[in-house]
C-alpha cells in the first residue's frame, strides 16, 4: 500500500540572532524530538498563510513570515513528509506552546547538538554552517 505524503511547514523563527526550537510532547508523534515550529498545510490556504495559522495556535506568538528557505523530503515508516521551511521574525507574544513541553532559543551552530526530529535535521545542519 502507498504511504500518504504530508505536506507541512516550518518556521525557522528569529529572536536577537537566535532561533526558536521546540520538543514535542509526550502523546504527540515524534515526542521528544525537537524541531523547528510549524504545521500542516490546509486545504486553499499558501504555506505563508499556514505557518503564521500554526504558530499563533500552537505557540499563541505573533511571527512575520519572510522568505523560502528550503524545501527537504522524508520518508517515516507510515507516511512521507515534505517540509517547506521558511524564515520568520518573531514579532510579539508570550510564548504558550499547546504540542510542545520545551522550547529554547538556540544560537545557529548548537542547533544539530538537539535530538532533531529527522525531517528537521537537514535543515539544522544547514543553518548551523550558514
């Protein structure tokens, strides 16, 4: 049976030359792993849309979403993954995750040091020597 493919965004999220990383929680897929902020893609809405949606539900911040970053593929045992990634400022807001138990902002070359969630990983790397 063919896997399904999801469509997703993700926000790498600026604050003071920093980025914010968040840890999935427990009873939440991939919990545990920490990635970069985002969510699902929904039906007639642009992934700039989507990302500005996810992050003030699951984060309740206001973000400015900016430009393409990179696009990067995964293949998990159940399903397929394409992340679009795009950077953000981050504008205003107390942070209050609703999908994550952790969140940090991490300086660009520490990002790989954190259990990534493995579609996120590429995108850490590239960061990190930028």
């Amino acid at each position: 049976m063919a896997k399904s493919t999801v469509h997703v965004v993700a926000g790498i999220i600026y604050k003071e030359n920093k980025i914010l990383l968040c840890r999935r929680k427990e009873g939440k897929p991939q919990a545990g792993f920490w990635e970069f902020p985002g969510g699902k893609v929904e039906k007639n809405e642009s992934n700039q849309k989507a990302l500005y949606r996810e992050i003030k539900e699951e984060l309740g911040i206001e973000i400015k979403v900016k430009d393409f970053y990179v696009q990067t593929a995964y293949s998990y045992p159940t399903f397929n993954i394409v992340l679009w990634v795009y950077t953000c400022e981050y504008e205003s807001g107390e942070i209050k995750p609703t999908d994550h138990d952790k969140f940090e902002w991490v300086v660009p070359p520490k990002l790989p040091d954190y259990p990534l969630s493995p579609a996120d990983i590429e995108v850490a790397e590239k960061l990190a020597k930028a």
